[in-house]
C-alpha cells in the first residue's frame, strides 16, 4: 500500500473503529457449512501467517465421514490475511479477544464451539476461554506448537534463551538482509510469511501476546478440555514448559506429543481428528 494511501486507511479505520466505536471483526476467510450442525470448529493461526495455514487440516478433516455435521471456520487474524491491518491497534489480548467475540456473534452460531489455535494463535485461543467474555459455549480447545514461556520470576536459562530469541526478531527484521535470514530459518519448521516482519501486528503481537508474562497462569487456570499437540523436534517451543502445564492442571489439560516441527504435520493433523471424534463420540456434544 502506498504511503498516501496508508496514512488515509490508517485515518480512516481509527475514525471508525476507535473514535465511533465500530465493532472490529476478523475476517472469515475459509467457513465449511452444514446444514444441521452438531459443532463448529474455529480456527486460529500463528504470528506472521493466515488462515491458509489451515488448507491441509480443513481438506483433510472434510473428507471424514465422522465431521459431516461440524461446521469448520478459518480466520485471518487481526494485522495478518484480510482482517483489519492498522497502526493504531495494541495488537494485544484485548483487541484479539474483542475481535473475536464481535466476530462469532455476528456469525450467530448455535452450536458449541471447538477453538483450535496454532502457535500464537493456541495462546489467543486460551486467553479468550479464560477471559469470561465468549459469546458461546466453548467445549473444547485443540492448541497446537503453543510457545509458552515461563514468568520472569520461575524462567531458568532455557526459558531466558528463548524469550530473548523471540524479542529479537522484530528487531532483527529491522534489517533488511536480516528479514531473508529469519524467514528462511522460520519457514522450515512453520508457515511463515516474511512480508509481517515488518509490521506493527508482528512487532506488538510478539510482545503482548508470545512474550507475554501471564501466558503461563492463562494455561493454569484452563477449566475447559484441553489438548496440547507438540511436535518433537519443535525448535520454537519448549516441551517441558508444556509438561509443566498439563502436570499441573490434568483434570483438564492433556499433552501429546508426536513426531514433527513447529507446522502442523499429518501426525498433528490425525490428534485433531481423533480429539474431534473424542468431543462428538463421548456425550460432551449432544
């Protein structure tokens, strides 16, 4: 987008959705419909992605007998695909969380939800069910790669590691050869689009959401079935903060882990279906 028309889109939006106070909603960019729906499935994806990191799970999941009455939904994130991109937004649970909530309402679903997120998209996933604000029942949360880190005053070296790992790559991305590099190391374990790195979506949803200090307490207070899908030989999450969650809170979430990186490989994609399946078959959708 040119600069001119970039500040005037910038201008535009704020006027809208801050000043007027507009509902923000994210963009439906992928919705499988059934008639009779028994469930609906809502998808989130990582930082610097879209929702075409879905394609594979959706057609794949499609294809099964056993999903024929669950209604599927991919969104674009805020600040990434074709949802609202602005300078203005916090880009922080907040505006997530608000973003959602206006977005399923408007979409009047009836069914309970099943919220499947991916990497930053599985800490926005956990965030909105434990924020209290969700305008349906949510039955269900399948987070896939969650990179959660351990609050400053717990962290051991690992944790500090990766924490400064992650708070440098906006600001390598200041660099221009630097963005190729990062790119090119991030996109062999993930879906990853270099064209955010420049972004204000990745630079604040990097520290209000991935860095975020209570990310942790979020997955401890899960009171909603959880399943955490870990790859292993993720190089971007740590396992034994994963184990540390599921240890702590196995009442409602469980840890499983299978062979693969940060992206969502076949082996990620069969634990969905089969935790699909498990939500349907076992009487917690009626």
């Amino acid at each position: 987008m040119a600069r001119g028309l970039s500040k005037f889109y910038n201008l535009r939006t704020k006027l809208l959705y801050k000043m007027f106070h507009f509902p923000i909603r994210m963009k439906v960019a992928k919705r499988r419909r059934v008639k009779h729906p028994r469930l609906t499935v809502v998808m989130l994806h990582g930082i610097s992605a879209t929702s075409d990191t879905w394609d594979t799970t959706l057609r794949q999941l499609a294809k099964n007998p056993d999903m024929n009455d669950i209604e599927f939904i991919a969104l674009d994130l805020l600040g990434f695909g074709k949802s609202l991109q602005s300078d203005w937004l916090d880009y922080d649970y907040t505006d997530y969380n608000e973003a959602l909530a206006t977005t399923l309402r408007h979409l009047k679903i009836q069914t309970p939800i099943v919220l499947i997120g991916h990497s930053m998209g599985s800490l926005i996933s956990a965030n909105f069910a434990n924020s209290g604000k969700t305008p349906v029942e949510i039955i269900g949360l399948i987070l896939v790669s969650p990179p959660i880190l351990l609050p400053e005053e717990i962290a051991k070296l690992p944790d500090k590691v990766y924490t400064k790992s992650y708070s440098s790559l906006y600001r390598l991305a200041k660099d221009q050869p630097a963005i190729g590099a990062i790119a090119n190391f991030i996109q062999r374990f993930s879906n990853f689009d270099s064209k955010y790195l420049k972004t204000p979506a990745f630079a604040r949803s990097m520290d209000n959401v991935i860095l975020n200090q209570q990310n942790y307490q979020t997955f401890k207070k899960l009171k909603i079935p959880t399943l955490i899908i870990h790859g292993h030989f993720d190089p971007l999450v740590m396992y034994s903060n994963l184990k540390r969650v599921a240890d702590q809170s196995p009442t409602y979430v469980h840890l499983t882990s299978v062979i693969g990186h940060h992206d969502i490989s076949a082996q990620k994609r069969m634990k969905i279906l089969i935790e699909l399946k498990r939500l349907l078959h076992e009487g917690e959708v009626k």
